[in-house]
C-alpha cells in the first residue's frame, strides 16, 4: 500500500541564481512544510539521539515519524492530544541530556502531548525550520481541522487587499495586467533594498512555470511575487511568536513585544496604536488597531528600532566637570589628507575634522616666504598651505558641530617676526573667541567645557612669568625633527632624545597661551609635587605605551588632574593609526588620531564620540575621575566597585549586503560572515563570529548566539564587522561601532557603513540584544556604575496576584524559596 515506503523528497530544477527553497512567510507555508516533512533529530534519555523523518499527515490529524520500528499507529502523535509547544531545552529530557551544551537553544522544541503530559523532544538542523514547526503546530492546537480555514480568511486578509488596491491604482485602464517594468518598480519602491534584476527574475520564473508567454503581470502574479521577496521569515515567526496564532499583532499583542522586548517603559494602548497608524500600510489594519507582517516589517526597519539609544544623539552627559575629567575627540596632523611623509597638505584637512566634531587640531607653523607663516610636516616633503587660510578656516568652522571649547595645537617654529604676523592673524579673524584670561591660582582643576563654550585655546610653549623682555628662549617639542631623525634607524626609538633644544620666543604669542602651556614630562612623582593644573604633557605613542605597561596607577591618577596628549610615533610615516583605547583606559584625554586614514582605528573613534550627541567631549568614567579611588589601566578581572553586565548579542540576519570594494570579477554573490568584536579594558577584549551562509548577500539569516561579560562597561565599544569568505581583492563589506552604554536592548536594526564611514544603502544587520546584570539579573533601565547594595536595600521578587484562588493559593508558597535564593546568590556575591 506504500505507506512503509519512506516519503519522496521533492526536488526543484531552477535557472535563477537564487536559492530554491521557497521562503516560509505565513503559517499556511509552515503547515505546506509540514506535510512534506524534514528530518529533526528526536531526543531520548541518557544522551541517545535518533534521527527520523517527520511529517503532518494530508489531513491535519497527526504527526508522524518514519523509519522506526515501532508500527505506524505507535509512530505519531494525534494533533488533539498536543497540550503545548515548547521552546528551546526546557524539559527534563534535555536537562538531563549528555549533549545539552551541543544543543543550539534556537533549534531545540518539545511536543508535551497526552493525559501525562509526555514530552517528545526535538532539534531541528536549523532555527528556521524549528519556527516552521512551532509556528504551524501551534495553529494547529488553536484551531485543529479548521486551521486552513482560518488562514485563508486572515491571509486573503490586509495585505491582500493593501496590495489589490495598489495595483488597481497603477492598472488605470481597468486591463486587469500592468506592464512587467511598472510591476518592478513597484515592487522596488515598497522595498528599496531589492535588486532589481532579482525582482523581474523572480516574475520571469513565474511566466516560465506558468509557461506564460506575456509579459505582463496580473494582480495574483504581482501579489505572489511581493509575498515571495518582500516577507522575511525571521519577522514573520517574530510576529506569530507574540500575536498568539495572528497573522497579526493588535494593540495588546504589540503592547506585550514593546514592553517585554525592546525594554520600552510606560507603554499602553495609545502608543501600540501611534505605531501601528504610522507604520501599518493596509487601510484595514490602521482602523482596527492590527500589525501586519508589513507594517511590523516597517517598524523594525525604522529609526525607532535603531540600536543606537536616541538619548545619546544630544548632549546627555553632566559638561560642568573641569576639562582633564573628559577624553576629547583629536585630530593628529590635520592639515595633510595623505600620509606625513610627502603627502599633500590642505585645508580641507581641517573642514573635515571640525565638521566630525574635532575638539583638537594641530597646526605646524614654520617660516614662509613674504613673511607669511606657512603649515606643514618639516623636515618632510609634505606641501604646504598658509597659516592665515587656516585660521579663516577654523574660524568659520570651530562650532560647526559643537559649541563646547575647541584647542588649537600650536606646534611654532618661526623666527620672531614671523610670530608676530601669527599674532595679528589670530586676534583679527579669532578676536574674542580667544581664550586668553589667566588661570586663577587659588584653583586645583581646569575650567568646565561648559563655562568655555565658544572658545577657542591654544596649546603651545609660553614664557615663564618673571620674563621681562619682549621675547625669551623656551624648550622646543619638534615632533616633525624627531621623525627625520628616526625614519633611517630601523625603527629604533629613542622615547626622549629631543631633550635640551631651545628657540626664542615672543611675548605677545606666549600671552595667548592660557590654560593649555605646554610643558615638557619627567616623571609621575614630579608632575604630582609640581605641575600646575593649567600645564599639558605630550607624549610620543611610545613613551605612553611604556607608561601604561609600567605605571598604570599612577598614569590614571596623573589623568584625574591634567591634560595628556598623546601623538603617532613618528614611525607611522604612513599615517596609519594607533588604538585610542589604549591611552584611553589610561585616562589619556587627547589622543591624536590621523583623520585621513580609515579603518579599525578611526572607526573606534569615530564610535567612541558619538556617544554624547557627537560634541567631541565624552565624560570619563567615574573611577577615572573621583579624588580617591584606584583604578589600574591593565586589569585581567573585575574592577572593584563596578558590577560587571553580561552582554547577549544574537546575530538574526543581515539584509542587501554589497559587494567588497574591488570585487568585480565575482558578480553578485557574497559569501558573508559576522564578526562582533568587543574593545575595551584588557579584560574586556574579545571577539566572536559567526558561520559563513554562501552565496547569500541578501537576506542570509545567521541565527547564531554569544555572551560577553563587559568589567568596565564605560569604557567599552561593540563592533559588528561583516566580510566576505570568498573574495577576490578586499573582504571588508561593511562595520558599525557602538560604545556599550549606546546600546538599545531587544530586536534591532544595526545599520552598516563603508570602509570610509558613509552609510551603506539598504545594508543591516538585525539583531537581538539582552544585557544582564550579574548581581541583578534583568534588563537594567540605566547601566552606569552601580553600587553594591547592602542587605536592606536588597530587591526580591514578587508574585503578581492573578484574582483566581487556586492558582495564587499555589504560587503564594513560592515568596520564601524566591527570598532564600536571592539571599542566597546575595550573600555569594
């Protein structure tokens, strides 16, 4: 009777380039993949698995398994007797299981079926196909022999007739068909990330199954083809997961996600509502209050799904602390947009940084001819651009981006006279921007960048006060001679061989120097007896490595009171980048980065500044900035007095990834990969990646998992980096770096940008964020620097009150077990 006979797979021919499966996008595609079944792995007690083929019988009755040696009757489940189904490893079989850590929480289901409530536990090759089935057996239990019914009345539903109506408007003269280019571009404007070959593709592929030889399309064709490209199954089982058996959200229904998913606080019928007529496109939906896969789409894909928290975007943080409590966005040798050997300078250079928020730009002024100082690297071959065209500049856009106090690095090497001119330019076209009142002597911290909004210091070498003359000598700090001397000497670096080398100076350029003097660093010890507050230290990469190796004490509580400085080793004739975190973690305020030169490096910066509305001031942790606290750069561990958070980040899918730049003999096919790197304290670096999904740069869904525990949240960047497997030139697809206090919790869309920091179009990744408190646990609603607390503050869990006797009459006996086990870990801690 062929019943014995193991189920025939169906197997597809295609011409496309595109994968054959058909994409699953509402529950009457999850029963279709029921009936013709797939392989799930069923797991038995003292870690047997066994693999067997299971699939929905014609009439939605039962659940069969095949081959096994139990006879037909034994070997399936009748759909009746199903009382729940579970997600993930939450039975005693897979408790128990040898292999549960080998189990993938996304792929692993139960059946509880039967007057005893037996479970059948099952792991699917994939997390899709674990939706497939939940999602399916769960409108089955709703709605049994009916469950086709129901859908075919909701399917033919919003969406259809959203769609009917759209393309009735396109056909205008009442054809029934419209042209294949129209239905294209329609298609493509509702989804801009669509390719459009891809869109007449797929109709072409309808036409040749049809063997249809028009090609014009017809409302059912059009209807078909969007629901085929423009569904993502990842949003679809999203939404059935919380509409209980909808193929819809309502009011409540997305209430339940706002609240439990995306940590929304305060949510209630309103505002489900607003949403729902803001992003909802059927007509129908928006008067009943109901979420369609589209509008839910919509919303997901919008700003108010952004992993980036929007209170972040203005200034959030307190400005009102003295200057040295803050890291400040730097800019290293802004005026060359190439490498400092013998790289153009330009004026651009400065445009450029001050409109990304650069608080710190640096000027290297020699002699020039007509007695006109110019800008450039000496002892270089880069060119040169006059120093009076610079100030005009900076002058025009010192406040572009931020209003807070911007610090001109003035590095001079001109004769007197030539620093005269300097002078004139600086008072004329600056005039009052110029902060030039003394420091008051009775005070021990630098103003507050609050109290110098719109001014402008600058840092540079000033007299001594008993100087009476007109001019006098000071030490020189030539960066530029100490990369001459060092280009030919096999990349030996001698920290502090530029000592002793003096110039005269002016008096009138030495009065504009205010609270930014440049002196030069001996030792920790000294600066602590003897530094004035208003004096700023420069130090070479290499001699503040050595520091925060060798000293990290005492280089965080150097940083609690003065400025640092910290440029590129003059090694770096390339321009390429040191990492900022590392000076950073130190306390380090301005470290100086190489604009013109992108990659790792400039992205962490890039990030790292966008954190306090992009004003080029970032607050510095507190243990970096209290009078008494101890906090040493190199930490392995936890930092005492700060609870360390458990960051959960699930990579779902990624969305119209490009091709790497210089790919083109590839054609279209990416074969991407994720990787989500964490930078940091030491203890806090680390990175993970996911598989690689080939031949996918359009919608490959990841569905993969990783835990991270964060120190020093503070302090600490998530990058999401994807690149290309199979590449032919680079590998870089696109990045997006985001401090760890940015981050918003739940399902959301992490936008890409290039090698260079332009936005990708249409390119994201979506995912789901959760960050837990080790000491806490749940989604904490602000994740600063929290205190231990002491027993009597302890928080316990209660038990919500349901108003039906029996149940809460059982549950009332779980208050003191609840309170003994958070004593319990309490204590612990």
């Amino acid at each position: 009777d062929g019943t014995k006979q193991k189920r025939e797979r169906k197997k597809t021919v295609s011409f496309s380039s595109m994968p054959t499966e058909k994409k699953i996008s509402s529950a009457s595609d999850c029963i279709n993949a029921m009936v013709e079944g797939s392989e799930l792995k069923k797991i038995r007690s003292n870690s047997r698995v066994y693999h067997r083929y299971f699939l929905l019988d014609a009439d939605m009755q039962s659940l069969r398994w095949e081959p096994s040696k139990k006879d037909l009757e034994k070997a399936k489940i009748d759909i009746k007797s199903i009382k729940e189904v579970r997600t993930g490893k939450n039975t005693d079989i897979f408790r128990s299981n040898g292999i549960y850590d080998q189990i993938s929480e996304d792929c692993a289901f139960s059946i509880i079926y039967g007057e005893n409530y037996e479970s059948l536990d099952l792991v699917a090759n994939s997390a899709d196909i674990a939706n497939v089935w939940v999602t399916g057996l769960r409108y089955l239990i709703s709605y049994g022999k009916h469950t086709l019914d129901m859908i075919e009345s909701t399917q033919d539903n919003m969406r259809t007739s959203w769609l009917s109506q759209m393309f009735s408007e396109s056909d205008v003269d009442n054809l029934g068909h419209i042209p294949l280019c129209n239905a294209v571009q329609f298609i493509k404007d509702l989804n801009p990330g669509l390719k459009t070959n891809k869109i007449e593709l797929k109709f072409k592929e309808l036409h040749r199954s049809k063997e249809k030889t028009a090609t014009d399309v017809t409302k059912e064709e059009f209807i078909e083809v969007f629901h085929e490209l423009c569904t993502r199954p990842e949003i679809y089982f999203l939404l059935v997961q919380f509409s209980s058996n909808k193929e819809f959200l309502d009011t409540k229904d997305l209430m339940m996600f706002l609240e439990a998913e995306q940590g929304m606080a305060h949510v209630t019928e309103e505002i489900s509502l607003e949403i729902i007529q803001k992003y909802e496109p059927a007509k129908e939906g928006q008067e009943k209050g109901w979420l369609s896969i589209d509008g839910f789409t919509n919303y997901l894909t919008s700003p108010d799904c952004h992993i980036f928290d929007p209170e972040h975007k203005k200034v959030c943080q307190d400005m009102k602390q003295p200057l040295s409590h803050y890291f400040i966005n730097s800019s290293h040798n802004t005026y060359l947009i190439e490498d400092q050997f013998r790289g153009p300078s330009d004026i651009t250079g400065y445009i450029r940084a001050l409109k990304m928020g650069c608080r710190s730009v640096e000027l290297d002024v020699w002699d020039g001819p007509d007695n006109e100082p110019v800008i450039y690297t000496g002892h270089t071959m880069t060119s040169q651009i006059v120093f009076r065209s610079v100030i005009d500049i900076i002058n025009k856009y010192a406040f572009f981006a931020s209003e807070y106090p911007l610090i001109l690095c003035l590095e001079n090497h001109c004769s007197i006279k030539q620093q005269k001119v300097m002078v004139q330019h600086m008072k004329k076209i600056l005039g009052d921007k110029l902060h030039t009142q003394s420091p008051n002597i009775e005070d021990s911290y630098l103003p507050s960048p609050e109290s110098l909004k719109g001014k402008i210091l600058i840092k540079a070498k000033k007299l001594s006060s008993n100087c009476s003359g007109l001019e006098g000598d000071v030490t020189d700090e030539d960066e530029g001679a100490e990369m001459s001397q060092r280009v030919g000497k096999e990349g030996v670096e001698q920290p502090n061989s530029l000592t002793g080398k003096r110039f005269q100076l002016c008096k009138e350029l030495s009065e504009l120097v205010s609270i930014c003097k440049s002196v030069q660093f001996k030792e920790f010890q000294v600066s602590f007896q003897l530094q004035k507050y208003w004096e700023v230290c420069s130090f070479n990469e290499v001699l503040a490595s050595k520091y925060a190796n060798e000293n990290p004490g005492d280089f965080v509580n150097y940083n609690k009171r003065f400025l640092a400085r910290v440029f590129p080793s003059p090694m770096r004739i390339d321009s390429s980048n040191m990492n900022p975190q590392d000076f950073w973690k130190c306390g380090c305020q301005i470290v100086a980065m190489n604009f013109q030169t992108p990659g790792l490096m400039m992205d962490l910066n890039i990030g790292w500044f966008r954190q306090n509305g992009n004003c080029g001031y970032v607050l510095r942790p507190a243990i970096m900035r209290e009078e008494v606290s101890f906090f040493s750069a190199n930490t392995k561990d936890t930092v005492p007095g700060v609870s360390p958070q458990l960051l959960h980040i699930k990579i779902i899918s990624g969305q119209n990834f490009p091709k790497p730049k210089g790919s083109g003999a590839k054609g279209d096919v990416v074969d991407p990969y994720v990787y989500v790197e964490i930078h940091g304290i030491p203890a806090d670096c680390a990175e993970q990646r996911t598989k690689t999904m080939h031949q996918n740069g359009d919608n490959p869904i990841f569905d993969e998992s990783f835990e991270f525990q964060i120190n020093l949240p503070e302090l600490a960047m998530v990058r999401f980096v994807v690149l290309d497997d199979d590449y032919i030139g680079d590998e870089f697809i696109g990045q997006y770096t985001i401090p760890f206090e940015c981050l918003q919790t739940g399902y959301r869309h992490v936008p890409l940008q290039s090698l260079t920091g332009e936005m990708l179009a249409h390119a994201s990744l979506f995912v789901h964020v959760a960050i837990t408190n080790r000491r806490g646990g749940g989604k904490p609603h602000k994740r600063g620097l929290s205190v231990r607390k002491g027993k009597k503050s302890r928080e316990y869990a209660s038990v919500r009150t349901l108003w039906i006797k029996t149940i809460d009459e059982v549950f009332k006996n779980a208050l003191q077990p609840i309170r003994d086990a958070t004593d319990l870990r309490e204590n612990m801690q």
